[in-house]
C-alpha cells in the first residue's frame, strides 16, 4: 500500500546518523505490516538498512540475531551440529502465518516489536532466553530479555525513539533439548497457542506459553513434574485475564489447549516422569 502521507525518508549510515525523533516518525526495516495498511499518522520513515548490521552472528557465549534479521535469514542459518534446540527456528518460521515471500522481508526485530500473541519470533526468543538490546532515544541502551519485552498484546517496553538492535540467544539454551507445540483453528491460520518446551542439562525444565496468552508466560521446574504438579502450576501462574481472545480462539478453548500441548511436551522430553 502506497503511503501517501510520507513527505521524507532519512537513511542514516550510522547511530549518530539517526534523526532525532518527532511525531510521524516510523522505523522502516522490513516493512511487511508497515505497507499493508493505511498509515494517516505518519510523516517520515527512518530506513534502517543502511545501518547494514550483521544479520546473525556467533560469539562465544551467543547467537546474536539482528533487529533487522530477515526471517529468510535466520531460518537458512546453518547451526553447528551440538545446538540441539536448532529445530525450533524452523518450527517457529513456519508458524507464521505468512508466504515465503514474506519472510524475504520480515524481520524478527519487527516481529517483536509488534507483540502480538501470535508473533513466532516472540516463542522462540522467550523460550531460548533472549535478550533484547534496545537503543534508548535518549542514548544509552537497555538490556530487557523477551518475556518481559512485550507486556501485552500489542505493547511492548519501547518508548517513543527506542529501538531494537539485537536480541541475544545464549548458547547454553541453543544446546537444550527441546520441545514445540502449536495449534490454530484453521488448517494454516494464526496460531491459537503454541508451546515450546527445554530441557537442561541439569534436569530443569523450562515450559514457554505464548499465542494462547496476551504476553510470554514462561514457567520452569526443578525436575521434570508429574502431569499434576504441571498442569496445577500452569493454572496458578496463568490466570484467566492473561488468556488472549479474538476470531482465532476463545479464552476457555486456549486454556484447555495449553493444558493439553504442556501435557504433550511433558511426556515428549526425556527425563518427564509418567502420569
């Protein structure tokens, strides 16, 4: 869609390139929902891909994925054999409810900072313990890991003139065994709920909720429960206002879906312990 509101696009090269932010501003990195939509409110876009930041790059401790990160990018990655959760990524690409086209130009940055329940991005970050990297308006940046990024459906921890540079998966959980579960209401719709499992070297096992609630719920075990312990933990913890609502799936219906794929990841990892 023609944005026929925009009087200029800034490309800057750099951070100190980066125009000071006004109202009418809008980052622009892979544009997917940008364009899809009428956009009255803005004035200028801030093209960030003249920054030109690696997309993926491998550090001793991390997996540093770029804001502006195609998903096409991460989802051809080539992961060193050892990472045993690499699975989840193509997992994850593939719950978007979204063409192959659309990866060539959707980012993962983007995806986040759209919050959306359904945002795979969002599942396999949080469950990976990613930390975002956000550049402050203001200068500086700020350290938040995913599942206290996005607070709701739709709404984030950014503030007017932040933005997102990376977000940081360490190796540690790349090397996890792991699990996933997603469901949708239509045979390639937006997914309803999806859950993704890990397991530790140490016998933790983290279990990550999304889709099926407003924002990333992630509860962890010291062992591996019993189906009891598991499914009594997820009602204490997620409560029914976190439950998200919409065309895709009614409160009640995510619930006893979420109950039913955490029971399915349970019994799927080694170390779970029968019913």
């Amino acid at each position: 869609m023609d944005l026929n509101t925009i009087t200029t696009v800034a490309h800057p090269q750099t951070r100190a390139e980066l125009p000071a932010w006004t109202a009418g501003d809008a980052w622009l990195a892979g544009g997917t929902w940008l364009f899809s939509e009428p956009q009255a409110h803005l004035r200028r876009l801030i093209d960030l891909t003249d920054l030109k930041w690696p997309a993926l790059t491998i550090t001793d401790s991390h997996l540093s994925i770029a804001a502006t990160c195609t998903v096409a990018q991460l989802d051809g990655f080539a992961c060193p054999p050892d990472w045993l959760a690499t699975p989840l990524i193509g997992q994850c690409c593939r719950a978007f409810l979204a063409s192959f086209k659309i990866w060539k130009t959707a980012t993962i940055g983007g995806n986040l900072c759209m919050s959306l329940p359904a945002g795979p991005m969002i599942s396999l970050t949080a469950a990976l313990d990613g930390v975002c990297t956000i550049w402050k308006a203001g200068g500086g940046e700020q350290k938040i890991p995913v599942v206290d990024f996005v607070t709701g459906n739709q709404r984030n921890r950014l503030t007017p003139g932040d933005l997102m540079r990376q977000i940081d998966i360490p190796i540690a959980a790349l090397k996890r065994r792991t699990s996933f579960r997603q469901i949708s209401l239509a045979p390639v719709g937006r997914s309803a709920a999806l859950l993704i499992g890990s397991l530790d070297t140490d016998g933790t096992l983290a279990l990550t909720v999304t889709a099926s609630t407003v924002r990333p719920i992630q509860l962890s075990f010291s062992k591996a429960p019993d189906a009891s312990a598991l499914r009594d933990a997820i009602m204490q913890q997620i409560t029914d206002e976190l439950y998200h609502t919409d065309i895709h799936g009614k409160p009640l219906w995510r619930r006893h879906m979420t109950l039913r794929l955490a029971e399915e990841i349970r019994s799927e990892l080694p170390g779970a312990t029968p019913s």
